[in-house]
C-alpha cells in the first residue's frame, strides 16, 4: 500500500509563514523570531513545511518564499542526509515541479536548493532530477529553459565532478547528455540563455572531461561567436573561458593565438570594468604557463600601452579620492601597498592588499590591480626589452603637474615600482635619477601619490641599500630613510601604513 502524500497541517503552515513575515520586517523582535523558528525547526516534517511554501505558497509574497527556500538550504547542508527517504522523496518532488515556476526569483531558489541537494546527495541518489532537467532544457517553455539551465549552472558550479561520473541506472554519464544541449544553448536570442549555459560549460575546463575534449572544435567556434555578444556578462564568460583553455589546454588555442591576443587587447578595454578585468588575466597566465615570448612580442606596444591606462584610477572611484589630508579619512578611500601573493585565479603576481581582512573595498581585486601584476610578471619575461616602450610613457606621466593629472601621476610610479626587479638590469644605471625623482613626491599633495611612492621606493630598497657602501648612495639613503620617516608621521593613516611597510622592507 503506497504512503500518504505528505500534507502540511494549516496551523503550523500559518504559525510559520507568520514569522518568515516577520523575519523580513526590520522593526520585528529578531531573536523572538529567531527562537520561534528553532522551535518549528525540531518538528520533523519542518523542511517539508519550507518546501511546500516555497513551492506551492502562491498565496504568501515572492519575498517569503525566497526566505523559506534559504532556511531549506541551509537546514539541508546541515541535515539532509539524516531525513528520512520519505521526506527527502517529497522534498525533490516539489522541486522539481517548481523547476519552471513563473516567479524568477523563486526559480533561481529552486535551483540553489537543488544543487544544495545534489552535493549532499549526489546524482546517484537523484538520478531522476537528469531527466526532469532534460525535458524542461528541450521545452519551448522560456519558465522552464531558464528554470533548467540556472539549476544546471549551480550544479556545475558546486559539484562538476558529478556530472562526470558513471550514474547507476543512467547509461551514460550526465556531461555527455548536457553538453551538446549546452552547446547549443549558445546560439539561443536570449542572453540569460547564453550566459548561463557559457557559465555551466566553463566549470569544466580545468577538469577537461572526456566529453569537452570530444566537443572542443564545437566549443571554441561557438565560444568565438559570442566574443562580441551584446551582453557583458557573456562576453566576461569568454574572457573566463579563454584565461582557463590558456592554462590548462593552450594547444587548442595556438592555431588561434594571433586573433585571440588581439581580442583580448580589445577586451581589455571594454567598457565593462568586470569584462576588462577578466581580460586583464590573461596576460598574467600567458606568462606563467611559459608560452613562447615571440607569441606577445610584436604586441608588446599596444598591451604596455592598455596596461598603464587600466592602472590610472577609474572615474567611479572618484568619490573615494578626494578626502582630505587628515586621520579621519575612511580606510576605503587608499588603495595602496601592492603586495605579491596568489592572485585569485592562479599563480603568484596578484597585486593584492595586505590589509586586514574585513576591508573588503581595500581587498578587491580590481582592473588597476590585475593590470599592475601583468606589468610586473612581463618584465619578468621581457625584462629590459620594455624599457624602450615604457620609459618614455612613464616620463610623460612622471613629469606632469598639476592637481588634474595627479591619477596619471600615480598610475607612472606605480608601473615603475611594478616593473622594479623584472627591468632592474635596464634600470640601475639609472638608479640615482629615479630615486631623485621619487623622493620629491613624497611630499605629493595626494595622498595616494604619496603612499603608492613608498611602496615603489620599497620595491628599489635593496639596490638602494647597496648603493649606500658609497659616499653618494649613502646620502641618497639617508634622504630615502628621512623621507619614510617623515611619512609615517603624515596625517594621513594609509600613507602612514604604506611607510611603515617600506620602512620595514628597508630594514630587512
């Protein structure tokens, strides 16, 4: 005799959807309605509660079944594997019906709890979640596509390796049934479609399951059909898909290489800061993987050139530049003190700050930060082959004046102390002018013209200290110890911090 479908009771349905209403209203007593819904959460039927207002509460707002999708994420992560088969079967069932709900929100939370379901679970304890994704990718439903290709996207980017295994009582392994419909996908008018699908088959490059080494002729030719899709997410995808392939499987790229270089060039300069950036990583990669230099060499001009306009501060943050020379001065408004440590996709070169790790706007990787570690890893394989091209950008830039062109300023000696130890053969003779150079802006009107000066007289310290064995070099390193010194007096705290750092990489 088959089990009684499982049915809310209405009290506990009320009582629960009261205080997922009052979760979301500021003025409400957080921690009564905190301690309330741990209550309910001892109730062992309480995940069928949330699904079933996730996905059947047409009567409660879209912002409350959201709430009740998340709390079921959650508590899944947590419990899921100790639900019994009964409420575990009415869970995926409900979810799969609401694969295609109307609400997007509440499909995209569908979709988070699913891919939730699939890492605790596993496609072997859900095999028929293939399917139910498989019918509704093949529906002239756009509810239902979209539905199937955002749970999709999750599941390839928490649990790939999943899809790539052998499923009992599948006949072949879910990434070859999904990918060619992926494929596909990328040709669709909607650019939700393309990007989702572009994002699912991106979280299999570095592991290169069979079936994309089977499809890669397929997959770069309708990769390089959307290099100039109209969407920036897609086109950010691309850039993505290409900085992987260049790590993991460059051979596929070389017939390529010559117009992918003059893409990424493009790329680099898109409009879209987020698009620019992914770009941006490529140069760094293409370094690291020891590609032959004469690949980039003929380009060497243009790229040094996009490089140094990407490491001038961005108009938005304008807003952030402009505090005054005093204490008081937010953390957020200095970006100062490039430090070498992995970069956030791969390998060393990462010009990150090292500040604490709250100040997530002081963290950010960011387009003048990913240009400033490829200026510095390509000095490291060109080394003073630059200096022709560069030297006479940066004396322009060094050279003018002005509180208008103060970015420009800065951005100069940022590159300079970027490219410090690849060119230092091409730049020691010259040792003595750049530091004569340096010191004046110390005294800078800009704050971050002053710190992003310590960090570049850093980077030349230890031929400063071994120039100081001389009569000359050593006043030169007295006015560069005095110089620090005086800065880590200044009234600003981030020139202050940038000081003491190139105090302390003096001393060592």
């Amino acid at each position: 005799m088959a089990s009684p479908v499982w049915q809310p009771q209405e009290e506990g349905l009320r009582g629960i959807c009261v205080l997922l209403q009052e979760h979301r209203a500021p003025s409400a007593d957080q921690t009564r309605v905190f301690q309330q819904l741990q209550q309910f959460s001892q109730l062992p039927d309480f995940n069928n509660y949330l699904a079933y207002i996730l996905c059947r509460g047409e009567s409660q707002s879209s912002e409350v079944r959201q709430v009740a999708g998340l709390l079921l994420k959650n508590s899944l992560k947590v419990h899921y594997k100790a639900l019994g088969p009964a409420y575990q079967g009415y869970i995926k069932s409900e979810l799969v019906q609401c694969i295609g709900a109307s609400d997007k929100q509440i499909r995209a939370t569908v979709g988070t709890v699913i891919s939730v379901i699939i890492e605790q679970g596993l496609v072997a304890g859900w095999p028929e979640l293939l399917g139910a994704l498989l019918q509704c990718l093949e529906s002239n439903d756009y509810n239902h596509t979209e539905g199937a290709l955002d749970a999709l996207s999750k599941i390839c980017e928490d649990s790939p390796k999943e899809l790539d295994a052998d499923v009992p009582g599948v006949p072949e392994r879910p990434i070859n049934v999904f990918l060619p419909r992926l494929l596909k996908m990328f040709s669709s008018q909607h650019a939700n479609f393309r990007r989702l699908a572009l994002n699912s088959v991106n979280q299999f490059i570095l592991l290169m399951p069979k079936a994309l080494l089977i499809n890669m002729e397929a997959f770069l030719q309708e990769l390089f059909k959307l290099a100039n899709d109209s969407a920036a997410e897609v086109r950010k995808l691309v850039c993505a898909a290409l900085v992987q392939l260049l790590e993991v499987q460059s051979s596929f790229l070389q017939p390529h290489f010559r117009n992918i270089i003059e893409y990424m060039l493009q790329a680099n300069q898109d409009q879209d800061p987020e698009v620019a950036l992914e770009a941006c990583e490529f140069w760094s990669t293409f370094c690291e993987v020891h590609l032959p230099a004469d690949l980039l060499r003929d380009h060497l001009p243009r790229l040094i050139g996009v490089l140094l306009t990407n490491m001038v501060y961005a108009d938005d943050d304008e807003a952030l530049l402009d505090a005054e020379d005093d204490e008081s001065v937010p953390d957020r408004d200095q970006d100062i003190r490039p430090r070498f440590k992995q970069s956030r996709l791969h390998g060393s070169g990462g010009y990150e700050e090292d500040e604490e790790e709250d100040d997530d706007i002081v963290n950010v990787w960011n387009l003048r930060k990913c240009s400033a570690a490829g200026l510095d890893i390509l000095s490291s394989v060109f080394g003073d082959e630059m200096l022709p091209i560069l030297m006479p950008l940066l004396q322009i830039k060094l050279e003018s004046k002005g509180d208008s062109v103060w970015k420009e300023r800065e951005a100069a000696v940022l590159a300079l102390g970027a490219v410090a130890e690849g060119c230092i053969n091409g730049l020691l003779p010259h040792l003595k002018q750049i530091v004569s150079f340096l010191l004046p802006l110390l005294e800078d009107k800009f704050p971050l013209v002053r710190s992003i000066t310590c960090w570049t007289l850093s980077r030349y310290s230890k031929w400063i200290v071994q120039a100081a064995e001389f009569a000359e070099g050593h006043v030169q390193f007295d006015s560069v110890l005095t110089g620090l010194l005086q800065r880590i007096l200044d009234n600003n705290k981030r020139v202050q911090e940038a000081a003491c750092s190139a105090f302390a990489t003096l001393e060592e």
